[in-house]
C-alpha cells in the first residue's frame, strides 16, 4: 500500500492564510465592505489565538453565498487564486511535493477550505485528492 503525504493550504502551501487575501478581493471587485474586512481580521486573530468558533464562523460567513450559482463561486475562486494567492505559493511547499511525488507516494491537500478555494492550488501543483470543507448546493445548482 502506498504511503500518503497530506499537505495543509494555509501557512504551508500557501505561505499565508488565503481567507484575508480572498476577502481584499471581495473588496476589489465590490463584494465587501470595509467592516468585512475588519471582521475576517478579527476573525483571524481569534483563530490565530486558537479562541475561534469555526463552526459559528463558518455559519455566518458562509451565508453570503447562499442563493449564489455553484459556478460563479467556481469562476471567482480560479480568478481570486491567479491574482492574489499563486505569487504565495511557497517554493518550499513546491519542493515538498515534488519530493513526495518522486516517492509515489498519493498527494493530497487536506483543509478547512472549500473546494472551489482549493481546487486550483491541486491543480498548479498536481495534487489530485482534495479533503476539503463541502459545501451544499441544491438540485438547481445554487448553495443552499
């Protein structure tokens, strides 16, 4: 049986967490407001302080795409990675799996993340598994 070799996105892959580089998107394509962004940081100062509520967070986060297209989110994530986060990826983390490959070993990325949010991370480095936060969308293909 081949080994596995599991690989966080945030501070690892990605030298830094992605959730404060998607929000400045949001805010330069006029999908948030400051507060917004003053929130994600406080946010990620109680999860860097290990104090956070994920699943309160999450919850309250997550409302802003309810009704929204699976699609569009799909689209925005590919568009947000090329523009904000690929310049983060690490070359250490690049090495690593690279590494890891050469052994034979199954890649994969495991994160809080969604999909949409980490799908083009496994694309650029050709990891094929992603263990990721699922998020519901409905039979008309919009998130519940």
């Amino acid at each position: 049986m081949p080994r596995a070799a599991l690989f966080d996105m945030d501070r690892t892959l990605v030298r830094i967490e992605t959730a404060s580089l998607y929000v400045r998107y949001q805010r330069e394509i006029g999908e948030a407001t400051f507060a917004d962004v003053a929130r994600v940081v406080y946010w990620m100062l109680q999860y860097t302080a290990g104090i956070i509520d994920a699943p309160g967070v999450a919850k309250r986060a997550l409302r802003a795409i309810e009704g929204v297209p699976e699609v569009v989110l799909s689209a925005r994530c590919d568009d947000w990675f090329r523009t904000h986060v690929e310049k983060h990826v690490c070359d250490e983390g690049r090495r690593a799996v690279e590494a890891h490959r050469q052994k034979g070993e199954v890649l994969a990325v495991v994160t809080g993340a969604s999909e949409y949010a980490t799908r083009p991370l496994g694309r650029l480095l050709g990891i094929p598994h992603l263990l990721t936060s699922e998020l519901e969308v409905g039979s008309d293909g919009r998130f519940t």
